[in-house]
C-alpha cells in the first residue's frame, strides 16, 4: 500500500501538524442569482448599445473576486448597503458629479498656498500669532474650530443676507453695514458648477494637476523609505532598526523632559517664515559666509554647486540612499538559521507473541503515544516504512548527512508529559530485562490495568491475606513468586504493551530566497 509521506517539524514548543502543509482551494465561479441577474439585464435594458458593450468588454476584462475577498466582505456587506459592481457609464457620471463639487477643496488649497507664501503678509502674520497663542496655550484648541465657524461660516452668511446700501459718494470710503431691520438679499446657496462653465473645467485641471503631484510624491516617497526598510540592504535596514529602538527607548525615558509647547512654537514659526523671501535671502547668504561658499550670483563649478558644508548633496533619492550607507557599518550574521527536526520510529507486537517480537511499523512526525487523538479515535498510525521518504519542512533543507538516536528519552517524555508508558534510563540496565535487546532509547506502552479481581487478589498476596489452603504446595512457590515479582520486580516484569517508538533527530538548515523573488504589496491587500 501507498503510505503517506511525513513531514518533520522543527522542534519547537507548538504542535504542529504531521503534513505541515498548506492546501490551496481552487476558486469557484460567481453565480449571480436570478433576482440580481433580473436587475442587471433590466438596467442593462435602460442604456444604450455602446453601453452594454463596454460592460460586457469590463467584464471579461476585470478579474473576478476570489473567495478571500468574498468571505472578507460578506459580514460587511450583509451590514452595509449593496455597492454597484463596476460600469463605465456610472464611472462617468460620478466623476462629473465629484468635479462639479470638489472646488471648495481646491479654493482651500489655493488660500493655503498663498497663506505659507507671504502672499498677503498680513493673513500670514495673524495666522502665526494665532497659532504661537495655541502653542503656548493648548486648551485654545478646543475654541478654534467654534470660532472659525463662526468668522468663516456664519459672518459671511450674515453680511450676504444684510448688504451694505449703495454708496453715493464718489470717494471710496468703508462700506457701512446696518444689521438692523430685515434682509435685504437672498440667502447664499452652494451650488456645483455647471458642466460648461469655466469653474468646471478649471477643476479638472486641478485635479488633473493634483494626481500627477500626488504620484510623483508617493513615487519619491517609496524610492526613498522602500530601499531602507525592506531588507534589501540588511545592513542599511539593520542600522535604521538599531538606530530607531535605540531612539524609542531613549524617549520613552525621557520624552516628559521634552517642551513640546516650545517646540511646536519654533518649528511652526520657523517652517512659515523660511518660506518669507527675505528671511531666505538673509539664512542664505549667512550660510554661504559661514560656509565660505561663493555668492550665488557669482557662476559655481559643477563639484561645488552640489555640496553643503563641504559634502556633496545627493541629486537623487537612490544617491541619497547611497550615501546613507556608509553609516551602517555593522556585523551581520550571514549564516543561515539552523533547527533540529524529529521523527519517531514507531513498532507493533501482536498480541500473544513474546516480548522480543517486535516488528518495524512505520516512522512518523507523531509519537502516537496512549493519549493521542489519533490513538483514542482508533486511527493507525500515519508516516512512510523508510528513513529515505522523510522529507524536510517547506523552505528548509538537510544540513547533517545521516540521522541521530535520541538515547535520552526521558526528556522528551516528560516534555510531553505522556503518560501510561515505560522509557529506559540510560546507563541503567536492570537485570532480566526484556525489552533491552537492541540499541535503546525506546518507550514503549504499559500493558492494560488488572481486573477488580486480580487487582484485589494481588493486594491480598501483597498482605499475606490470602487462606490456608493457597499457602501450600505449587500453589504457595506460585504466589510467592507472584508477591516477590510484585513488590521487588522491575517495570520491565510487568510486561509491555503493543506500541513502542524512539526518537530520531536530524539538522536542517534554512534555504535562501532567490532574490528575484519579491513581493509586491498593493494598497488592496492592505485595506483587507
């Protein structure tokens, strides 16, 4: 018969299963039901030829969920309203929708700009102070959102609705705001921008802008953090991970020591004000005297136009990874790791035959000891008849040629805590031993527990309870025998049972991934 091969383990503290592998389900198709099939062909119905063939195009296009995403997603979406599969036609119509609305962000976006770049010198300096007040008083925080409500929101409302009266004057004079009696004018709605006018298409530009800045900085961003986080470079990435856990421990200590309060204050006013034009002037040249650095004005050589303080600066990300690696000059440990695997060696005897008539079983990743599951549940033993067909865990290889005897069963024994079993001591071989008739380290199982009546019966012998009449003759050698054997004799002079095993162990070292291995994360399987 085909026996099944097993698979070693590391020897570690967890269990872990004999075949040690993974099985990969093949994918079911999606079967749409008939009242979801009734609604697509009915909404299919309502668009047009162009539309049902870019549908169907998408469909065969676009790869379907596989059952990961499906069993992720069914609680959510048992809780949630059912969101629509994919459709040109609906692409396009949000995306009409979300230009037509999404002004204000880019309006926000513009006032920023001009906000940290001086451009009204006035707004920037109010907005420093406001913010140096919240630096140095926190609890200011909680009044800020109330008041920007209230002078960005609500005032402007109210102007709106109370416009100031025509002016007569033919000098320009401050507009007087009279907020008493009724509105004068209708209240100011938001309204999404007409899909012709100029607001619209001056929104896709933006957007258009946006993304392309958006990928260009997430593309900078990975170039510079991927190559020092990975492990690509073990050293480099070591050193960080030293660097930061020496850090994280270091604030951990002494993090309430830390001004926070003035520290927010001289980054935040510092960053705004670097971007004054004429307080970069004056840092500029005053580094450029401290540096010796020639004036900007005057034409620079191509060595010292890209150097700072005398040490060339990085053009690039990847250059400025370069240059970070020379500070990473560490040990590492380039053997691979090492594990002991097991295997137990595992023999039958048939019941009425002698102590010494055992016969090899099989070897298996499991000791099937009395209390195992597979032994309670009646199941036999699983493994292969020949050292040969072990085979190493996935990802691991043979590091020693050959197998070796584990003589000191006791350890892994009590390790297991395995009860209803004998094991041999090594060194001590006690005299009329049966079992030690080979090379040893075995554990092998007691026999079944005596009746109510010879248990009873071996107590009374034990006490010398037993009547007259048993105490002559054969009869009386018989039970004295039986008494000596009871209270002097070894484990070995109770007999054994059907199962025996030992235990072998073998060095197995882990395999190097190829490096053209990788592995790709994209931000779905992260949102999963």
């Amino acid at each position: 018969m085909d026996d099944p091969v097993p698979e070693t383990r590391a020897n570690r503290n967890e269990p872990a299963s004999p075949s040690g592998l993974s099985t990969l389900k093949p994918r079911r198709q999606r079967q749409g039901s008939p009242d979801s099939a009734h609604s697509r062909s009915s909404s299919m119905s309502k668009g047009s030829i162009q539309d049902r063939l870019f549908n169907n195009l998408l469909q065969q296009v676009i790869p379907a969920d596989n059952d990961a995403e499906r069993n992720t997603g069914d609680k959510a979406m048992a809780n949630s309203p059912k969101k629509p599969p994919f459709s040109l036609p609906a692409m396009t119509n949000n995306f009409r929708r979300f230009n037509a609305r999404i002004g204000v962000v880019f309006l926000f976006q513009s006032q920023a700009e001009g906000l940290f770049c001086w451009k009204t010198p006035t707004h920037t300096l109010s907005f420093l102070f406001v913010y140096s007040f919240i630096c140095l008083d926190p609890h200011l925080l909680l009044v800020l959102p109330v008041v920007i409500f209230l002078l960005f929101v609500m005032v402007p409302a109210f102007v709106t609705r109370h416009p100031p009266p025509p002016s007569t004057s033919t000098s320009s004079t401050t507009p007087y705001y009279s907020y008493e009696g009724p509105a004068l004018a209708p209240a100011k709605t938001i309204k999404p921008a007409p899909e012709t006018s100029k607001d619209f298409f001056r929104n896709m530009r933006d957007l258009q802008n946006v993304m392309a800045d958006f990928s260009d900085a997430h593309d900078a961003l990975v170039s510079v953090v991927a190559p020092t986080t990975n492990f690509s470079n073990e050293k480099l990435s070591s050193a960080l991970f030293l660097g930061c856990t020496v850090a994280a421990v270091f604030l951990f200590l002494t993090a309430h020591l830390v001004p926070l309060r003035l520290v927010m204050l001289a980054a935040g006013n510092g960053g705004i004000l670097w971007n004054n034009p004429a307080v970069r002037h004056f840092c500029q040249g005053l580094m450029q005297d401290v540096s010796g650095v020639p004036d900007q004005d005057a034409p620079l050589s191509e060595e010292a136009e890209h150097e700072l303080f005398g040490q060339p600066v990085p053009k690039t990300p990847s250059a400025a990874v370069s240059a970070l690696e020379k500070f990473a000059d560490i040990s590492l440990d380039t053997e691979p790791e090492e594990r002991e695997v097991e295997i137990f060696e595992i023999q039958h005897r048939a019941q009425g035959t002698s102590e010494s008539g055992w016969e090899n079983f099989l070897f298996s990743p499991l000791p099937y000891d009395p209390l195992s599951p597979s032994r309670i549940a009646g199941d036999r033993p699983r493994g292969c008849r020949f050292f040969d067909d072990v085979r190493t865990p996935s990802g691991w290889k043979w590091k020693s040629k050959k197998w070796e005897l584990d003589l000191d069963c006791r350890e892994w024994v009590m390790e297991r805590m395995i009860t209803g079993v004998g094991f041999e001591i090594p060194g001590v071989i006690p005299e009329g031993h049966a079992i030690v008739d080979e090379v040893g380290g075995w554990v092998w199982d007691l026999p079944a527990e005596p009746s109510a009546s010879e248990e009873a019966e071996m107590t009374a012998m034990a006490y010398g309870d037993l009547p007259p009449e048993t105490n002559q003759g054969p009869a009386k050698e018989s039970r004295k025998r039986s008494t000596k054997d009871w209270e002097e004799g070894t484990p070995a002079s109770y007999g054994v049972g059907e199962w025996r095993r030992r235990r072998w162990v073998r060095i197995v070292q882990r395999m190097n991934v190829p490096p053209a291995d990788t592995t790709t994360v994209t931000y779905s399987t992260l949102s999963q």
